[in-house]
C-alpha cells in the first residue's frame, strides 16, 4: 500500500540541463524523480500535423487570377440567367392566350424554372476546362525541366542528378523573387543590414563591395603601407650613413689640421 508513504515537499527549478531527450541513457545512478513533458497533444508530430493543417494550400499567381476570372464569370452568369428568366415570365405572363404554350404553371413558377433552364444553357460560359488544360501544361513543363540538360549536377563519385520536380503547382513562379531572407553577423558591433552585391551565375546584382573584394582591398592598402614604411626606412639608412660619413670626412680633416 503506497497510500502510507510521504515524502519532503520542495521546489525545484527545472531547465533544459534537465531534459533528457528520447533514446537517452542515463547511468551511475540508482533512482531519479521525472516527470514526462511534450506528451499527447504537445508532442512534436501532433503540433507539427497541427501547423499542416493551418497552412493554407500554395497556389501560384497565375492560379489565383483564374480563380478570380472564375468567381467574375459566375457572377456574370448569374446575372444574365437572372435578367432571361425575368424576361421570360414576363413574356410568359403577357402571352398566356398562346395555343402552342399549354401553360399549366404561373408564370413566376415558369420564370423559376427557366432560370435553370438558361443555367445550363450558358454552362459552357465558365472555362472549366480551362483548368485542366493548365494542368496538363504544368505536367509538361515539369518533364521538361526533369530533362533540362543545363540542370543537370555531376557529383564525384556519387550518382549523378538531373532535377526533380516535387510539385508542379509553382511552375510559373520560378525566377520571380520578391523577398530575401539573410541572417547576419556582428550585432554587436553594427546592428545593420545594407544589400551590398548579389552573385548568380553568371549575373552580378548591386554595384556595392562583397567582403571578398573589401578583404582585397585591405590586402592592397597593407601592401602599399608596408612599401612606404620600408622606402621611409631605406631613406632614413641612407641619410644615417650620408650624416656618418659627413662627420668622418670632417674629423678627418681636423685631424689633418692638427698634423
């Protein structure tokens, strides 16, 4: 029976020197307390199920401007359906003497009816089919980039590899950057960040300096110091040993004198 057992309350402050991650072993000790964390609804592979489900779906911009076109023409659609099916009761109601109508309905139930009836009359007005096409398109361009042979990597002594498309939905955004994202160093000495120069391919973006050419730069005024400090010290050696032999011709000719 544990129910008898007690034990000396304390608080202890836990931190993540305390955390033993799964597949961990510990050793050289008889018995620990713990306590089981990121468990049930906060472990790892539920929240990340979690944040999936929240994203919302990548659709390219030539995708969204269909949909857009789409929801247009619907409307349109609506409107003119509802602008013939007015039409026809109206007709319908100024036309009820007609024999070759044999109208049993009132005309506003008629003019309901032909509001589905124009409906799909005018089905073909929203390009469904459209949207297939534009699969079928994406399919395509994807095989081509799978064969571009400019794409293709050649990995020393590993299998070479061509390019492999995951998902053809972002085909026509490819190249079409808005937003660089950099991470940067030295926040303690300048917390700022200049776009300097930019490298792809073959292609240079920004006419500031890169740390390379910075790095060089430094390299050559260093050169150009060390040079002139070595010509002020040749200059000074010569004009050392011009002052010396200066005093030796003049004690020379003392002594001279003095013979």
């Amino acid at each position: 029976d544990f129910s008898s057992l007690e034990y000396a309350r304390k608080n202890v402050h836990l931190s993540f020197d305390n955390l033993l991650l799964r597949g961990s072993e510990l050793r050289n000790s008889d018995w620990v307390y713990a306590v089981v964390v990121y468990t049930g609804f906060e472990c790892k592979i539920f929240m990340n199920n979690q944040s999936q489900r929240r994203q919302r779906i990548k659709r390219s911009s030539v995708e969204k401007l269909i949909g857009r076109f789409i929801l247009y023409m619907t409307g349109a659609q609506f409107l003119i359906c509802l602008m013939c099916a007015i039409l026809s009761g109206d007709w319908t109601a100024n036309n009820q003497d007609a024999w070759y109508l044999a109208q049993s309905i009132p005309p506003a139930r008629d003019a309901v009816y032909k509001f589905f009836t124009w409906f799909i009359i005018f089905a073909q007005f929203i390009p469904i089919s459209l949207l297939v096409s534009m699969e079928v398109v994406k399919f395509v361009q994807a095989q081509f980039m799978q064969w571009d042979i400019n794409m293709y990597c050649r990995l020393r002594g590993k299998q070479d590899k061509f390019c492999t498309v995951q998902s053809s939905n972002l085909n026509e955004e490819l190249g079409q950057i808005q937003y660089v994202f950099s991470d940067k160093t030295g926040t303690l000495t300048d917390n700022s960040l200049d776009f300097r120069k930019c490298a792809i391919g073959n292609e240079n973006y920004g006419r500031g300096e890169t740390e390379i050419g910075r790095a060089a730069k430094r390299r050559e005024q260093e050169l150009q110091q060390q040079i002139e400090f070595e010509k002020q010290a040749e200059l000074q050696a010569m004009n050392s040993n011009a002052d010396n032999n200066n005093n030796n011709n003049g004690n020379n000719n003392n002594n001279n004198n003095n013979n």
